[in-house]
C-alpha cells in the first residue's frame, strides 16, 4: 500500500453529524467511551456509545471544526443513533444537527497521504483542511487520515492536494489487512464487548475519564480479565466465507466471520481453542476456506 500513490475514497456508510452549543463536550462526555475534553482544533478522538450493559451501539470519531464537535457514525443508523443522544439532551445547551446532506467523511490512505496533508503520524493528529477538518487516523495512524469535509469542492480540494480517487473496496484491504475492526460490519450492536474486539488497543476508551454509559461493566471486563474471545485479521483458502459464518476447529464452533475482501477477513475466536489449531494438522475452516489468524501488530494481548 505505501508503494502506491495517495489516494482518497469518500466513506458513503458514514455520515456526518454536528453537535454546536456551549454544552457541546460536557454533553458528550458523560455518554462516550473517550475523553471528549480532548478534542480541540489540533486533536480528534475515537470513541464508543455503548449500552449500560457496555455492549456495543455505535462507534464514530469526533472532531472539531468551527465552533462544533463533528461526529461520524454509520449512515444506516444515523438517525438511531440521533434519537439516543436526544433523549439525554435534557437541559443542555446543545444543538444537534445531521449534516450528511453538506458534508462528506473520507478517508485518505497510501503513500504519503499524511505528509500531503501536513500530518504527522500521532494518533488524532488534526488540522483544518479545505473547510472541515482532517485528521490521522485516531485508531491507528497506519490507515491513513479521515476528513470531514462540505461536500461542494471537496473532491477538487483533495485532488489538487495530489491525491486520486480510490474505491472503498481498496481502503478495506488496507482495514483487514491491519486487522480493525469497522463499525457494525464486526461489531454486532447490542453484543459486541469492546475489549474482545481490541477497541481499546485502538485508542476508543478513556481508563480515567470518569462515568458514561458503559462504564463500570467495561472497567470490570478489563481488570477481572474475563476476555475468553478476541478479534483476529485471517487469511483465507478458499471462498470468502459470509458473515456470521461459522469458523471450526475439528467440527467444533470456535468463533464466526465477520467483514471480508478477497483473502482477507476478520473472526472473534475464542482464545483458547486457538492454542489448538495448527497442532497435529488441526486447521481452522469457515464455509469450504481455510482460516489462517494473526494477531495484529498493534494488539497488546
């Protein structure tokens, strides 16, 4: 992917919300995962909006850009996602408003798409760009840079800043290949553990930030060490598995695909038959492929 040259893909699953208002981060931060106190005009954050049970619901970015606090989540639950925060809304001094229609989330990989942009390689490194806002990648700078950004002159904007238009489908190699994870497509709403999905080896929990939603189960999980299943890149042989499909070891369910592209996909396996598989010609299967796991190079487990 380095070899080649900076390229940009405009991310239509995700969409863009803005909450405005003097309110705007107390607001935030006694709902998310992440320390909303920290973002500023130099610095973006991942983060969580979990149940109270600290499933899953929603992942996003958040950054900031002329006064509000820009928001990423999935297109297809935007608006969910939107009932939820005004249902806390209460008395706070906020504004919340879907800005999908006038601006675009992108994503902006390969090559030296940071140095194009004046980043560094520091997790939620940000900087205004072409009237929003850019930032590296605030999980793991080797994917690249995200921008928020208004939807007229935004393609004019990037390609005058070098780089060319890429598919979505390129920039899910480079995910899978890292092994991340990307919102409900790997992480089933309402389930999913943040810690069994690494999400805090990807910078989207706050251990010191105080209470949101989530947060004692969440802090329970991590110091009672009650993780049994993990989130793996695999290499397949053979067809890519749907997800959901089952992946076994000697017709045992050990863990199911989630996301995929070509060769490559992601599976939560349960640690310990893992210990098992590759001993005495023992193979992992999904469907008619072979599943070959590594444990990602960021992942401190």
């Amino acid at each position: 992917m380095t070899a080649e040259q900076a390229g940009y893909a405009i991310l239509e699953d995700r969409g863009v919300i803005a909450v405005a208002g003097e309110d705007r981060a107390a607001f935030l931060q006694g709902l998310v995962s992440n320390d909303v106190r920290r973002v500023a005009a130099d610095r973006a954050v991942y983060a969580l909006f979990l149940t109270p049970q600290g499933k899953f619901l929603h992942d996003f970015r958040i950054a900031e850009s002329d006064g509000a606090l820009l928001l990423d989540p999935e297109t297809e639950r935007r608006e969910e996602f939107l009932r939820r925060l005004k249902m806390y809304k209460l008395r706070s001094k906020i504004t919340l408003e879907d800005r999908a229609g006038a601006m675009l989330a992108v994503v902006l990989f390969g090559g030296d798409a940071l140095a194009r942009l004046g980043l560094p390689e520091e997790a939620g490194a940000a900087i205004p760009f072409a009237g929003g806002v850019a930032f590296t990648d605030p999980r793991l700078p080797a994917l690249g840079a995200r921008a928020f950004l208004p939807r007229q002159g935004a393609a004019a904007a990037l390609e005058s800043a070098g780089f060319v238009p890429r598919g979505a489908g390129d920039y899910d190699r480079l995910r899978l290949s890292l092994g991340v994870p990307e919102g409900s497509r790997d992480l089933t709403p309402d389930k999913a553990l943040p810690l069994e999905n690494d999400l805090d080896d990807l910078n989207a929990i706050s251990w010191d930030k105080g209470c949101y939603m989530g947060q004692e189960l969440t802090a329970r999980t991590k110091y009672r060490a009650l993780i049994k299943k993990k989130l793996f890149p695999v290499t397949l042989d053979g067809p890519l598995p749907a997800p959901g499909t089952p992946v076994t070891l000697e017709g045992k369910e050990v863990g199911e695909i989630r996301s995929g592209h070509g060769s490559s996909a992601l599976a939560l396996l349960r640690l310990e038959d893992l210990t098992r598989a590759g001993q005495d010609g023992l193979v992992l299967t999904a469907g008619e492929a072979t599943v070959t796991p590594a444990k990602p190079a960021w992942a401190s487990f």
